[in-house]
C-alpha cells in the first residue's frame, strides 16, 4: 500500500517557491494551452450570476491566472500563501489593463483572512486538492461567500473512457513529470502533481462533500475527456 502523499503546509508552499519562475511556461506546455479554456469556462459558468459590483475571491491563486479571468465580472482578490507565486502574478498584472480591481494578498486557504459572508463568488483551480485538509478549506469557502453566492472548483480529475485514459495516465504519469523536471529544474514538484491527483476525491465524491458543508445546487462538468472537472455550487 502506498504511503499517503506528504501535503504538509511546509512542503508545499516550498515546492512551489522552487517552480515560480517556470510555473505558468510549464502550464501552457503542459496542457498545450488547454489551461486557459478551462479557467475561461469557469468564469462563464459563474458570469451570469455576477455583477460590476460583485467581489470575487480566488483562492490558492498561484500567480493569477483564474483571477485574472474573474477580474472581468467583478472587483478580484487572489490569495495564496506562496509569496514568490504572489510576486509572478503582481509582475504579470503590471503588464495589463483590468476591467476591475485586482489584489493578491498572502494567506492560508485553511484559516482565510477575511470576515465571514463577504464574497459574491469563491473560485479555486488546481488547489483544492494541495490542502492538507480538503474539507476544511471547503469549510472556509462556505463561511466567506455570502447567501446565495457561487463557489467554483476546478480540479483535475481521471478520465473514465478506457483508452484515452491510458494513453493520459501514460503521459501524466511517466512523462509529465520528465518534462516538468527538465525545465524548472526540480524534480519533486512534477512527482507530486501525479500522486496527488491520484489520491484526491473523485467528482462524485467532492459533490458530497460539498453538500456535506452545506453548499446546494452542486453541478460537476467534465472538461478535455475527463482530465480535468469544474464543480460549482451554491451556498
């Protein structure tokens, strides 16, 4: 039996300190750019329900990428606990005009620095799945969004038709990891991204624990065959 994958706040926050410089090259290398439809299909999926007015917190934000998308519907709020990750994306929205204010503030997504009730809509990508204690995180998410407010999870997931899921799991498995390593120059962070994802909840279990927490109208969409799932729901 494998060991559980180490998701110590202290390891993580260190393996992606190591991959910031490289982080957002190797996520359009590594998904061929598809990263970038998938956050924009978040952002239409929660759009409707979102206002000029609407204040919007991205958790687990890395260097912004989601946030950047969301910034479109409403005034944004990226947090993570990963300054050097904060520093690439306040470098990266230097560089662009914003339909709305955007802020990246350091935090822990299992204790948020932010009053209770507060947001319109909570987004996290590729994040959920890092926490040390998934159900605590989504707990916090149910305690800043207020009544009526969206929360959207993007996340990867394993495909269920049976020969692309081979040939994905060949590649995310034995050659992901080859290239992330190439490029950033760390080894342990495109290991990690592997076991992690295996050892996360699938789709129908996150819905659960979703309305375990108490969140409603939980709605799950495969994304690129599978390999990744958004899951929205409302508090």
């Amino acid at each position: 039996m494998n060991s559980p994958v180490d998701k110590s706040p202290s390891r993580v926050r260190a393996m992606f300190a190591s991959i910031a410089h490289r982080y957002d090259l190797l996520n359009r290398l590594l998904s061929l750019s598809v990263d970038q439809k998938w956050r924009r299909f978040t952002r239409r999926k929660l759009e409707p329900s979102l206002t000029g007015s609407s204040l919007i917190l991205d958790i687990c934000t890395g260097t912004g990428d989601l946030a950047l998308e969301m910034v479109r519907c409403g005034t944004t709020l990226g947090c993570d606990f990963c300054r050097p990750m904060l520093e690439e994306g306040a470098a990266k929205i230097r560089r662009k005009q914003l339909s709305h204010p955007l802020w990246f503030i350091e935090g822990d997504a299992l204790r948020l620095p932010v009053r209770g009730e507060l947001f319109d809509a909570v987004t996290i990508a590729f994040g959920l799945r890092n926490l040390e204690k998934p159900q605590d995180g989504i707990s916090e998410m149910y305690r800043i969004l207020g009544e009526g407010g969206r929360l959207a999870i993007l996340e990867f997931s394993v495909p269920t038709l049976s020969v692309f899921s081979q040939i994905y799991l060949f590649y995310f498995t034995r050659i992901l990891p080859r290239i992330g390593a190439a490029i950033s120059g760390e080894e342990g962070p495109y290991s990690y991204l592997p076991s992690s994802v295996g050892e996360f909840s699938e789709p129908a279990e996150l819905a659960q624990l979703l309305r375990r927490a108490g969140f409603g109208s939980v709605e799950s969409y495969p994304l690129t065959g599978g390999i990744v799932t958004l899951t929205v729901a409302k508090k």
